[in-house]
C-alpha cells in the first residue's frame, strides 16, 4: 500500500472476488429469474412515489437479458458481458498476457480476463486500477486512484515489470447530467489511457477503450491511426442501441515518436 491514498491488492490464485464467472449459476439478488415465461414486459410491482425516470431505469433493468444473464453467472458487471463478445469476435485475449484494465471497478472485466488468460497458473500479469475500491481476482494488482496522477500511472507501470500486450480501458467519468461535459470528460480519459497505453505497450500490442460517438473523438482516432495497424470501431450486443458508447480496439502497436523519445 503506497502513502498517497490509494491502495493495491494482489491475489494469486483462487477466485479472488465475491462473484463466480464460470460456476455454478446464481439468480438475481432477489433470488428470481429477470426473464417472464411468456416474453412479456416485466414491470417493477413497487412503483408508486418513484420518478419516472427511476420507473424507465428499472422496468429496463428487469427486461434486460444481460442484467439477468450478470447476475445468474455471478458477473460483478453487465460491462463484463461487452468485453466477452469483443472477445468472442475479435480474440485479442489470450492465454497468460500482460494487460492493463483503466477503470476497473466493480471488476467484470477483470473476471473475464482473469479466467480468459488463465492468470490463475502465476503466469501473465494483470494490473488494474479505478478511483473506487476493487476486489482482485486471481493473478491481479489492483491500484485505487485516478489516473490523472502520474504517480498512479508509474506504478502501473512497476507492477507490470516490462511491457504489456493490451491495455484496456473501460473508463467513464462520473455523469453530470449535462450531455456535452460528460462526453468530454470521458473523452479525456480516453486520451490519458491513449498516451498511457503509448508509454507501455509492447510492439504489435493491443488498445481498446470505451469512447463516446460524436466529434471530439475524430482528433483522438487520428492517433490511434498514426500508432497502430489497424483500428475499428466495436458496438457490442450488450451496449445499448440508444447509448452513444461505443468502443475502438487498435491492435498491432507501432513505436510512436513520443514513445520513441521517452525511451532515449
Ligand atoms: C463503466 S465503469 C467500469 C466497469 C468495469 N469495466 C467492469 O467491468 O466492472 C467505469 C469506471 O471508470 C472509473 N473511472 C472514472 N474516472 C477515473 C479516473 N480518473 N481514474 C480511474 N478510474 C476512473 C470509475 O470509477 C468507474 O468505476
């Protein structure tokens, strides 16, 4: 544990966290299955007194089969589901890598990888770090601060002992409530975790990072392009058709000049 408010974990072996990403399947908190037998619409039975944005949230949490679908195989997060069919598709997980997770709290994301790159056999290396605590799971170190603090971002870097294959980043600031400043701020991090992934990515490695549709990400694309082979722009079943969420997976990692510098 480090002075500077902020804390790291490792787990070596075992499950490491509260879910089970591949065992026995659970059902919701409530103990009942989300999914009616007729394909109906499920409505919340207590709605009286909540505000009708409140009513929207959970009649769609209700219906939605990848909130059922989290909580009967004991995923922390519904993003675990989003980085699974990435991967189901595009297979840039594999076994026993070195990755980084930027913002990885509740730990979907880190359930899926640790069991995808068998981190379990002390092979590989996972790092992940969120401002919010996070409970490890098997082969993981995970640091709680922001990414904003570079000290944070030097020890990612020490836990990772050399390069990483993927750096991953499902980062989201905080919303407002006011569409344009949150498309900003989460735009940002995108460029902090782009900068980062520059510093520590091994030749030929591997991006992917949530980012929002609209046009401040037109600058940031233009960097992915200038440092790597290839990059797409991924819309996961999971991801909500109305959300403007949407994820770039840049794979083949080419040098960059600032790279370069950093490393004279
Ligand atoms: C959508 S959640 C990530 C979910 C995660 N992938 C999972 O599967 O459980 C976005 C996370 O980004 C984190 N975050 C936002 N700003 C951050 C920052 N400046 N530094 C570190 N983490 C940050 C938030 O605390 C939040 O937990």
């Amino acid at each position: 544990m480090s002075s500077i408010g902020k804390k790291a974990s490792f787990m070596s072996n075992g499950d490491g966290h509260s879910g089970n990403s591949g065992g026995t399947p659970k059902k919701g908190p409530s103990g009942r299955s989300y999914k009616t037998k007729a394909g109906l619409t499920k409505k919340p039975k207590k709605m009286r007194g909540r505000k009708l944005s409140s009513q929207r949230w959970l009649t769609r949490q209700l219906n939605d089969p990848f909130v059922s679908q989290t909580h009967e195989r004991g995923l922390r997060s519904r993003a675990a589901i989003k980085l699974e069919q990435m991967d189901d598709k595009h297979h840039f997980l594999r076994p026993h890598m070195k990755i980084v997770d930027l913002g990885c709290a509740p730990g979907g994301w880190l359930q899926i990888i640790s069991k995808r790159c068998r981190l379990d056999a002390g092979i590989g290396c996972l790092v992940g770090i969120d401002l919010l605590e996070t409970e490890a799971v098997a082969g993981s170190y995970i640091l709680q601060g922001d990414i904003h603090d570079p000290l944070m971002l030097e020890e990612i870097k020490s836990h990772l002992e050399g390069k990483a294959d993927i750096v991953l980043s499902d980062m989201a600031a905080a919303t407002t409530g006011h569409r344009p400043t949150d498309h900003l701020r989460t735009m940002g991090l995108l460029e902090i975790a782009i900068d980062f992934a520059d510093e520590v990515l091994a030749d030929g490695g591997v991006f992917l990072a949530k980012a929002f549709r609209g046009g401040a990400d037109k600058s940031l694309l233009g960097l992915l392009n200038e440092r790597f082979e290839k990059v797409k722009h991924l819309k996961p079943a999971a991801s909500r058709v109305e959300s403007v969420e949407t994820y770039l997976l840049a794979s083949g990692y080419l040098r960059s000049e600032k790279a370069e510098q950093a490393r004279d």
